[in-house]
C-alpha cells in the first residue's frame, strides 16, 4: 500500500500521475490520470498488433508517458486493476476441483506460475514507486461510476469472472463506492452467455458480439431450456446449474448434458449457420434480459438511486442496455464504453487517485474516449511524401477535405477514416473507421467483401448527427458509445445499417466532442438530406482496429477500400503504386504475417 508521507512530500498544488494497468486475462490496457483527469488510455492490442492482447501493457505504458511528456520518475503511482491474492486463491480453488482434465490442471499450473502484477510492474517497467492493487469488480464500478457525471448512482457489474466475484451490487455517492452484495465464481451470468457462444460455434470473449446479432433473426423457442441453466430468484443472487457446464474441468464451456438439453450437436466454428442456432441465439439473448432486468429492479430496491452505472464485459450488451433502461426501474443509464477488462485500468487509476487524495476524480462525464496516439499532420505527410504515392493535400483547408470526402460517399465510395486521437474501447467512433453511405442497400456486403470479410448476418452501425438523431431513430438522449441499440423510424430507409428487427446501434456525433466527423455528416446532410453514415471499426477481419499512420496504410492496401483519409491527406486506390497492389495480393495469400509483408513493404517505400 502507499506510504501516505510520499504524497505529503509533493508539492501543493502539483497534480498526482497515476498508471492505471488491466492485463493478464484478455485485452490489457494501460492509462494515466493527471489531477484526477483522465489524459490517455490505450489497450496493449493497439500497439503489439494481437486482437486482444493480454501480454502486460508495456507499450500502452510507454505510450501514455510520451503522450504526457513524462518519465517514469514522474509517475507516483501505478494502479493494478484486480487484487492478486484474492485472484490466486480462486485459482488454487480451480486446480483442486475434482476430476480435472489434464489440459486444465496444466492451464490452471501456468496461471499459478505466471509473474504476479507486482513483480511485473518492477520487472517489465522498470518502476520502483508505489503501486496499489484493488479488487477487479471494484475496478469496473470504479470505471463506470467515477466517469459517469453522477453525484450518487447505483451501480451493477456483471462480468465471466475476475477474481472471486462475477457480479456486484453496489452504490456511488460523492467520492465512495460502497459494495452492497455479490455473487461469487462459478456462477456467472458471462459463463453462461459464453457456454452458449461457444456452443454456437463462435469464440469464447469475441464472439459474444456475434451472439447478440444473430439473435433477431430467430424465435424464443429454447427459453425454457435455457432457464433450466440459471437457477436465480427475487434476490440478488444466482446460481448456475452446473451440470450443463464444464469450464470448471474441462477446456470447454459447456457439459454433454447442454448438448442433450438442446438436442443438437455443437455448430463447428464457420461451419453454415441455420435456424437452430438463431432460435438458441435469440432464447439466450431473452432468457439474459430476463436475468438482468430481475437484478437490477433488486438493486433498485437496495440502493435507491434514479441513476444506474454499469461495466464488465455483459455492459457491452447493448441490446440488453436498452431493454435495462426502458423496462428496468432506473432514470438514467451510463455504460463505460470500454466496460471490459480494459476499462478495468482506468477504475484502478480512479480509485487510487480517491485513495491518495481523499477526493473524487473529475466529475465530469465522460464526453468522449479519444485517449489514445494522435495522427499528426507532420509524421503523416512525411510517411506519404517518402513514399512512391500519390496523395492528395488538404492541409489548411479542412472545408475542402470534407466536401471531397462527401463526393466520393455519395457517389458510393467506401472511405477509411483515420485522423486524430485513437479511441480507447472496443468501437470505432469516427477516428479509426470506415465510412459508407447507410442509404444504399448494397453497402453491407460490399464492405464485407472489400475489408471486414465478416459473417453476413452481422449488421453494421449508424453514426448520426447529434441535432438530427431523432429525425431517424427513436432515441430521445446522446448516445456517444454505440452502447445501447433502438429502433429506426419505420418511414425512414436505411437498409445499410438496419437490422432484422428494425433495430440500430446508433453513435450520436457531437461538434463539441467530434467536431471533424460532425462537419462531415453536417456535409453529407446538407447534400443528401441524410444525416447518417455507416461507421464500422477500421480493421481486417481478426486484427485489431488501426491506431498508427503505417497500420492505416497496411489496412488499406490490403483491403479494397475505396479511399484513405489519414489526417489531412486523402490516397485513392485507384491511384496507389502497382507495387503495393502486387505486394497486397502475394500476402492475402498467407493470413499469416500478412500484416508484416506489407508493413515491410510500407517501409522499404520509404
Ligand atoms: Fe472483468
């Protein structure tokens, strides 16, 4: 713990650095919080190039102190986003379960021996100050509650698992955060919702997104089987009925007895997907609703507030937010919009700072989550001018750099979007995107096949002007996060980003937050009437979004986007070296250092 006489020893006046770290479980990140203002956050992924990246953030950290212009003698502080001990007792609880395979004693080994947070704060950083560690569910409370504007809120996480608690009830008032209940691993609403995942054929912490949207496509017709795998009540507690699981013994989710309960067998991942599986889909996505909004009308109950904060990786279920805030007993909502494990480092560094100073952090809300590495004019024109490309330079003239980009996404052109500060989070929010126009039908398997390569059921988001959002979707407040979903007005035509059920997971762009992207759509507006566009994440299918000028490049060539903003600059495909296009078609050959090829090829260009 710190030595309260080191904090003492600053200076008045002087604002404390704290280092806020998640890593170790999936997508590590790292943030600094300066005076109690959050002034970078970035996850690991970014930088290392792995989707998901769990590795211990040292290039997020090293990002963070160059962004602030720091050394590490600057930082008072580094803040560990869950507490190790309690963690390693519920690993050792794991290795001592009966009947364990022998991959899952050896995996739950590998854990036990892995270098503690600690010994790699010293070791990997090179940092000899003090450092706190803090409860992993406290981490996500502190990571909603602390940015979300409110003055008192009650405040619900809901996540697989961290340490020992897989959901808590808690309250927020003023500068505290106090737990009320929880409820503890093995049971676990994110098990659940991930067994089926994986029952399904996808990914176990990526595919849940996909879950979520094939739901709408099938009928409810397994709720009652699905009921039988949670056994829950009016309280806040749950259980899971663990026969139908094996995560416990096995390396697999979900038990022989699911597959009985179901009657079918598990889809193979890529395998074709058919109405069994979006039947099961949308049951779960029923059967959770259910769950959650029972859990919160009881926290209602026990924390009274007419405010509601949440995070952990089940927030991110933007269609259940939605069902929370219309049907559930709360006011208002705020979902942290990187409420997994990632946003799990800026709770730590939220909670330290209160620790150290007996004061909330700045208790704005959070407007938006541009945090990470900036794009800069310089370094971009420098890349693009030592290479062999042809460019377009719009520097100094930002109105003519809209009006062009406009042209081309009326014309149908699908644009990659890239200039600024990095999002911090899982969604692309106009800084790291690709832009279409969302009134035209053909737009979505036209993006699937030019870049995303993605499952055809799966739609894509609307980003819609902030003062015209209700002239399109039935939505009465800001929705800066892509966190909550809501239904297009039926008169209204957008094929491109409506989904099955009428639905959209709509971003509202503001000037004061956003103000490039809003000319933009301002722009398209006053030319198309229309003041939405499409806004997907800015990657390749099973890579990480974007962050650098040189993975803009790559993504770009090695796709078939139409066209590449990157910072002031505009690249055409039709006008990029043969080489690059020769290069693009020799790696798309290999998935497998693909990314590298061309990042080679990039910089022998230069
Ligand atoms: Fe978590």
């Amino acid at each position: 713990m710190v030595n309260q006489d080191f904090i003492r020893l600053r200076k008045n006046n002087e604002q404390l650095n704290i280092i806020g770290i998640s890593a170790g479980y999936h997508d590590s990140a790292c943030c600094l919080m300066q005076g109690g203002v959050l002034t970078a956050a970035a996850q690991e992924e970014r930088f290392s190039r792995v989707k998901q990246d769990k590795a211990f953030p040292r290039q997020a950290f090293r990002y963070c102190l160059r962004q602030a212009g720091l050394t590490i003698s600057d930082v008072d502080c580094i803040a560990y986003y869950e507490d190790p001990c309690q963690k390693l007792s519920r690993q050792i609880w794991m290795g001592l379960v009966p009947n364990l395979s022998a991959a899952r004693r050896e995996a739950t080994l590998d854990r036990l021996a892995a270098p503690q947070p600690e010994q790699a704060i010293r070791q990997l950083l090179g940092y000899d100050g003090p450092v706190e560690m803090t409860d992993h569910h406290l981490s996500h409370a502190a990571s909603s509650y602390y940015f979300s504007g409110f003055e008192e809120a009650a405040i619900l996480t809901v996540d697989g698992v961290g340490d020992w608690p897989t959901t808590t009830y808690g309250m927020g008032q003023g500068a505290q955060i106090q737990r009320l209940e929880q409820v503890n691993f093995p049971h676990s609403l994110g098990f659940f919702y991930s067994a089926i995942t994986s029952y399904l054929g996808f990914e176990v912490n990526e595919g849940e997104y996909k879950v979520m949207g094939l739901a709408p496509y099938g009928k409810p017709l397994y709720v009652d089987q699905l009921r039988q795998l949670v056994d829950t009540g009016p309280g806040g507690q749950f259980r899971l009925n663990l026969k139908y699981f094996a995560f416990l013994t096995e390396d697999r989710m979900y038990s022989d007895e699911l597959i009985g309960l179901l009657g079918q067998t598990p889809r193979q991942p890529e395998s074709e997907l058919n109405s069994f599986h979006e039947d099961v889909a949308r049951s779960l996505q029923v059967v959770l609703e259910e769950i959650l909004l029972q859990k919160v009308r009881y926290l209602k109950e026990i924390a009274p507030s007419e405010n509601l904060c949440m995070a952990g990786g089940v927030a991110l279920n933007c269609v259940a937010n939605r069902r929370i805030l219309k049907d559930g007993p709360f006011k208002r909502l705020f979902v942290q919009p990187a409420a997994g494990d990632a946003g799990g480092a800026i709770g730590a560094a939220a909670l330290a700072h209160v620790r150290l100073t007996g004061e909330a952090p700045v208790r704005e809300r959070l407007a938006h989550v541009f945090l990470g590495p900036d794009i800069s004019g310089s370094e971009a024109h420098q890349i693009l001018s030592a290479s062999s490309a042809k460019f377009r330079d719009f520097r100094g003239n930002e109105e003519e750099l809209i009006r062009f980009v406009v042209d081309r996404l009326v014309a149908g052109d699908v644009v990659g979007w890239c200039h600024g500060r990095m999002e911090f989070g899982p969604r692309s929010l106009g800084a790291r995107s690709i832009l279409a126009d969302a009134r035209r039908p053909e737009m979505r398997d036209r993006i699937n096949a030019l870049v995303k390569m993605r499952e055809a059921f799966r739609p894509f988001a609307p980003a819609v002007l902030h003062s015209k959002v209700e002239l399109n979707f039935e939505l009465d407040h800001p929705s800066p996060f892509m966190l909550e979903t809501c239904a297009v007005k039926p008169e209204i035509d957008l094929p491109a980003i409506t989904h099955v059920d009428g639905s959209a997971r709509v971003q509202t762009v503001h000037p004061e937050t956003n103000p490039r992207f809003a000319r933009l759509l301002e722009e398209f507006y006053r030319r198309t009437n229309c003041p939405v566009l499409l806004n997907t994440s800015f990657n390749m299918r099973g890579e990480p979004i974007i962050c650098s000028i040189v993975d803009a490049l790559k993504c770009f060539i090695r796709s078939k986007i139409d066209l590449l903003m990157v910072g002031d600059f505009v690249l055409e495909r039709s006008e990029i070296p043969p080489l690059w296009n020769l290069q693009a078609a020799v790696t798309a050959t290999s998935e497998e250092g693909a990314g590298e090829g061309i990042g080679h090829l990039v910089y022998t260009l230069l």
